[in-house]
C-alpha cells in the first residue's frame, strides 16, 4: 500500500492578520483535493501549552527565555506525540496545517541577540519537523491591530498595540531573511479581501501537490 508522507504547512503573521481564517480555507481545499488533514495550532491545547497560553496572559508572568524554552518544549510534544502528534500524522499521509511554528518563537522571543539560541533549540531539534512550506500573511498592522480589538476582550502581553504589531513584524523580516536559503518561504501580500489572500496561498500550495 503507498504511504506517502503528507504535506507539512505552517501558517504565520503577526497577531489579527487573519490566519485561522486562511487556515480553515487551506484545510477545506485540500479535503476537497481528496487528501486528508490535520489541522493544529501552536501554542497547543495540551497542559504545556496551558503553561505557556498562562504566561503569555500575565497570570503567570514570563521571563522570554522562559517562554522560548516553554514554547520548544511544547513543539517537542506536538511533534512526537504518539496520540495526535505531527510526525504520526505525516509517516499516514496525512497533510498537517498548523497556525504558528518555530518562526513565531524566532520572531517573538528571538530578540536582544537571543535569535541563534531560538534558532538552534528550534532548528537544530532532531524531533522538531522542519516543514515544506511556511506562509506568511503580510498585513498592515494598523488593520490587524483593527482586527484584534473586533473580535477580542482581553488582550494578551504582545497584542496590545500596532506599534508592538508593526515591530513584530519587523521582527519576522529578520527571520526570514535569516532563513531564506534553507526554507521554504512564500510572504502573502494580505492586504485584499479573503478571497484574494486564498488564492495567493493556493497558487503556493499547487506547487507542492
Ligand atoms: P494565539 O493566542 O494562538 O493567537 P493567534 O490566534 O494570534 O495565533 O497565540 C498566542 C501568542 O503566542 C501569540 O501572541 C504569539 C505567541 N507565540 C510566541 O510568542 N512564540 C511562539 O513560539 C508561538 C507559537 C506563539
């Protein structure tokens, strides 16, 4: 019987630029395709990523470090987990979409010259897929910061401003150009209507099926 391995795609941008939303539309294609799919998010609803979702809320405060090494141990269990893990799911053909992977803790913790430390946690893990393609949805931060505040009550700690978005952002610049030559990159320009934005992404994925 074929066992191919299934298609790993991570789904990235700055908080409010809409990637549940294009998640859900990649997911809905690809089952229309006939493959079948696994869609997950990072931080994970496991008890790790209840530790880590606790620290990001402020309830239980956080140094970046902290939440760098909490965050790779959770991408640890969400890879090996022999339940629902990634590296299952792959190995039976099945595509994974995942909202967030190793390039949120790169742009996120990697910062005051801890980025190499992130990258080789990250990076340099033997259990931690690398995945076939990384989307990034590029959006103003303005309008995600616009987004944010329609559709949430709380806000948590690296949400709370377009300045923070925008710096974010920056900050994935430097990831991928930090990255470019060993992983596969598409930046979406997602500043149309859903529909616009699917359709960059689908051309992406087209070229892997
Ligand atoms: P989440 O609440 O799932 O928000 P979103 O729907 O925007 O993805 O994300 C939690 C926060 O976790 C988000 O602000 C980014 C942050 N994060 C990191 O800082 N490092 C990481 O490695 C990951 C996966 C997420």
């Amino acid at each position: 019987m074929e066992n191919k391995r299934g298609l790993f795609i991570v789904i990235e941008g700055v908080d409010g630029s809409g990637k549940t939303t294009q998640a859900n539309l990649l997911a809905e294609y690809l089952r229309s395709k006939g493959r079948t799919i696994h869609h997950t998010a990072e931080p994970t609803a496991t008890g790790l990523g209840g530790m880590v979702r606790d620290g990001l809320g402020g309830e239980h405060p956080r140094t970046r470090e902290e939440l760098a090494a909490m965050f790779a141990a959770d991408r640890v269990q969400h890879n090996v987990s022999p339940k629902n893990g990634i590296i299952k799911y792959l190995s039976e053909g099945t595509d994974v979409v995942c909202d967030r992977y190793y390039y949120s803790s790169l742009a996120y913790q990697g910062v005051d010259g801890a980025i190499e430390w992130v990258a080789n946690m990250n990076l340099g893990c033997p259990v931690i897929t690398k995945p076939d393609i990384c989307i990034f949805l590029d959006m103003d931060p303005e309008k995600c910061h616009e987004h944010i505040r329609a559709g949430r009550t709380h806000f948590e700690i690296y949400e709370e401003n377009a300045a923070m978005i925008a710096e974010t952002r920056r900050r994935y610049g430097i990831v991928f150009e930090m990255l470019k030559d060993r992983e596969n990159i598409a930046i979406i320009d997602s500043t149309g209507t859903i529909e616009e934005v699917f359709e960059q992404i689908k051309t992406e994925i087209d070229k892997l099926l």
